[in-house]
C-alpha cells in the first residue's frame, strides 16, 4: 500500500446486545479488550488512527492508554448527531485515504485492509453473503455496483430478502467525506444520522461505489456474548497456531487457552487443558496437564500437572509438581512436588518443599514475605508463619509450625506436640460398636 491512509475506529456504541453494563468495546478476547485488536491492527498500517468515543469514554481511553501512545480519540454528540454518521462528523483525518473500521471487529488483519486500498474507487464498501442475514443493513447491488444500503429497521420485506449484507468497514477518500457529512440527515426509524447514508449520496451524484466481498470470519461484529465466544475461538486458533510454527509443542491444541500477552522462548511443551494468562513468558520448559499460569515468568522448569502459578512469579530451574500454587514468589533451582502454597516467598536453589507445606502470609491485615535459603529441607505439612527467614543448609522437621523470626544455618528446627498414648482408649470409645 502505497499510499498513506488514516484509519478511523467506530467505538462510540453501547452494545446493548451484549446485555452488560461494560462498554462494548471492552469485552475481551483472549484476555485483551475487543479494541485493542482493532487498534493493534491498524498500528501496523498507518500513524494517524482515530477511535471514536461516547459510552464511557473515560474507561475506554483508559484502557487504550494502556497499550498505545499516539491514539486520537473524538468523543461523538452523540445526543445531537447520534449513529455512524454522527461518529463521523467530529472526525479530522490527516490523509487523503480514510478507512472506517469497527471497535467490535478484533479479526480483521491488516491483508484485509490492504484490499481496499488496493481498490480504484472514490468509495469502497466491505459486504458479506451470509445464510442468515437478520440484524444486518442490506446491500443492493447492481451490475457490480453497489446502489444503496438499506438498514434493517427501514427495510422493506421485499429488501429484507436480500442476503448480501453490509460489513460496516468503508474506505473514502477524503473530499467524498468533506462532501457528504454535512448533508446527513436524521429522517429515519432510528433518528438517527447514518455513515450508509452517504453511499446514497454519493450514487445519486453518479459516484461509483465498489462492493468488495470479505471474509464473514473477519469482518462479521461482535454484537453478543455468543458472538464473543465465536471470536475468541477464532482467535485462539491463530495465537495457537502462530506458536506452534514458531516451534511451541502443544498436545491437543485446542484444549489450550491462550491470550494476548503470553509468549515463549526455545523448546516448549505444553500439554493438554494448559492455561497461559497475561504477560507469561514460557522459556524452555515444560507446563503440564490442566496448570494454570498467570502473568509469570517460566524458565527451564517444569510445572504441573494440576498447578497454579499466580501473577508477579518467577520460577527458573525449578519443579513444580502436581496441586502446588505459587504466587508472588521467586524460586530458583528449587523442588516443590505436591500439595504445597508458596505465597510471597523467595526460595534460593537446592531447596527442598515436602508436600503440606504452607507459606502463612496473610494475617488478615498485611501480607508478609518468607525467604528460604540454600539447600533447605523443609518437611511435610510445614507452616512458615511470615514474616520468616531461614538462612542456608537448614533441616525444618515435618510436622513443624516456623514461627516469625530469622534462623541461622546448619540447624534443625522442629517443633512437636509430644505423642501421648492412652492404653484401653479405643475399647472404651467404641464399646457400644462401631
């Protein structure tokens, strides 16, 4: 594409579709919001994106701001010039070339955007064929051009036939939008002010507008919680399929769960029903079935089956065995094989955490660290009431409660309730049987 494009994001709309109180856009996809999909896309293409903002601006700015810098956001009147065409009005693009995608569109890619471009027409237009064209504005479509769109609600029965839907995805050069928006009226079913409204326009004054066909997978909205999981699906299988050519190994790779921000480094393994969360970095190791990681980094270990790896973790060169959850926790070179809570904790290499073991962080009011030395060995059904910290080559015995305090090496710690047995106990208890 050679020449510049700017790119205007339609992310003004409630979505009262989706039955929620959260803003359209902001429904999530693999762990990142509808939006960001859309802006990432566009980011690619061209430094000047406008998204068009009404329904709780505020948090949808916020959550852009996140991600991105040099987004321009325009906020419709949406009491006075509601609807697309509305959108539009506040809109200074910087480029002769402007498209208008959808913020309920996160698959589009940039080869979708480029076939428009590619286009020699003054407007170019996205539609689909689709089986089932309800809830759609109709196109009609004669000779190859396209004549006029036709919402839904100001549909005859006899338009309502027609199959051939219009996409919502627009490429104009400037001087048709400069020409036209200001024409825009509200006398419809809606009272509202349409984008569509001007394809009309510009047909009566003998433009031609092009019909490009696109990929329903692409370019079909977002307007339901169904809709939502059909989306994630589909973009569940890129992310899968992106690291499995990058060399990820994933067994039964539709059973795992991927968003946005993970990625990997070297040979990985994951195996089925893994779930990967935020910001996880996975670095030559191997995740076993059904863990869960969420934004944590994982280097030359192996976790799992069945563990949970909570955010702010780093774990290098460490086993992670099965029921084990660690969170905000670094841990290098260390083994923790089963059944074990290791919370706000730094555990240095050649430490052993025997099954039952327990970092008590938590005393109701604040959250307090336990730091473990090399070459520990700490027992089974061991609790470390934090704030703790155990210096090298300890032995903690199982059974013990480590209260708070610092420990010295080469020592064995162990605290016990001495056995008692009362003979004739058992007969006595039961002696009315079992």
């Amino acid at each position: 594409m050679n020449q510049p494009l700017s790119i205007v994001i339609l992310a003004a709309g409630k979505g009262s579709r989706m039955k929620s109180p959260k803003a359209k856009v902001l429904h999530e996809i693999c762990g990142r919001e509808m939006l960001y999909f859309s802006i990432k896309a566009s980011r690619a293409i061209t430094d000047d994106i406008i998204v068009v903002v009404a329904h709780q601006k505020d948090a949808v700015i916020n959550a852009m701001e996140r991600y991105f810098t040099g987004i321009t956001f325009v906020t419709q009147d949406s009491e006075n010039f509601p609807g697309t065409g509305g959108a539009m009005m506040g809109v200074k693009a910087r480029y002769e070339n402007v498209l208008v995608l959808n913020g309920d569109m996160p698959l589009i890619t940039r080869a979708s955007v480029d076939a428009f471009m590619n286009a020699s027409s003054d407007i170019v237009m996205s539609v689909i064929p689709l089986e089932d064209p309800r809830g759609y504005g109709r196109v009609v479509i004669e000779e190859g051009k396209v004549q006029r769109i036709v919402e839904e609600k100001d549909a005859t029965d006899e338009e309502k036939q027609i199959n051939t839907v219009n996409a919502g995805v627009y490429a104009f050069k400037h001087h048709v939008l400069d020409r036209y928006l200001p024409q825009l009226t509200n006398n419809n079913a809606q009272g509202e002010y349409y984008l569509t409204d001007v394809i009309a326009l510009a047909h009566s004054d003998g433009m031609i507008i092009a019909p490009l066909s696109v990929d329903e997978a692409e370019f079909k909205g977002v307007n339901s919680k169904n809709d939502l999981a059909n989306a994630e699906m589909i973009m569940m299988d890129r992310l899968r399929r992106e690291w499995m050519e990058k060399g990820v190994v994933m067994q039964l790779p539709h059973t795992i769960y991927l968003e946005e921000g993970v990625t990997f480094e070297g040979e990985c393994i994951l195996e089925n029903g893994v779930r990967l969360c935020g910001s996880t970095l996975i670095a030559d190791s191997h995740i076993k079935a059904h863990s869960v990681i969420e934004e944590s980094t994982i280097r030359n270990s192996d976790i799992g089956p069945l563990a949970h790896i909570r955010p702010q973790s780093l774990i290098a060169e460490t086993h992670i065995g099965n029921f084990v959850e660690v969170k905000k926790s670094t841990l290098t070179g260390v083994k923790a094989g089963h059944l074990s809570y290791l919370g706000d904790a730094l555990i240095d290499e050649g430490t052993n955490i025997g099954a039952g073991t327990i970092t008590c962080n938590y005393d109701g009011k604040k959250k307090y660290r336990t730091i473990i030395g090399k070459n520990v060995f700490v027992g089974s059904d061991t609790q470390l009431v934090a704030p703790v910290d155990i210096a090298d080559n300890v032995i903690i015995a199982a059974g013990t409660t480590v209260t708070s305090g610092s420990y010295e090496g080469d020592i064995l710690i162990i605290s016990r309730t001495p056995v008692r047995k009362l003979a004739g106990f058992f007969t006595k208890f039961f002696a009315k049987g079992l």
